[in-house]
C-alpha cells in the first residue's frame, strides 16, 4: 500500500483540476495523462497510486462531477 501515492493524486486533483472542468472524455484523459506524467517527475509510478486508489481516471471524474463550488477546500 502506498500513502504516497494516494497523496499524490488527492493533492494534485486539489492543485490542477479546475473548479470550471467539465466532465467529458477528452478533458478527464487530458488530466489522467497530465498527473501520470507529474508523477513519473516525481519518482511516482502508476501502479503505486492505482494500488490505494483504484482507476485514476475514475478518481478525477469523480472530483469534477461532485465538486460543490460553494465550498471552500
């Protein structure tokens, strides 16, 4: 199991995906593939974040579908 990679991926969402993305395919795998290429700088590989996380892709479809606007992170 790797918290590393799980705070990798929750921090980045947090920093990169906008409050104005929409969730369309293109845009999801946009972002999917820009975090993959973040964390490979970062000495992060895939399979550490997917271990705890499941489907990155999922993980930022899901934070632009439910992210509530009115709410401060």
């Amino acid at each position: 199991m790797s918290a590393r990679g799980t705070d990798f991926l929750y921090k980045w969402i947090s920093k990169h995906v906008p409050k104005t993305a929409v969730a369309d395919v293109i845009s999801v795998a946009d972002l999917t593939e820009q975090l993959f290429a973040d964390a490979k700088a970062a000495g992060i590989s895939s399979n550490e974040i997917e271990e705890d996380t499941g489907s990155v892709y999922e993980a930022i479809l899901d934070a632009i579908v439910h992210h509530d606007a009115g709410v401060d992170d």
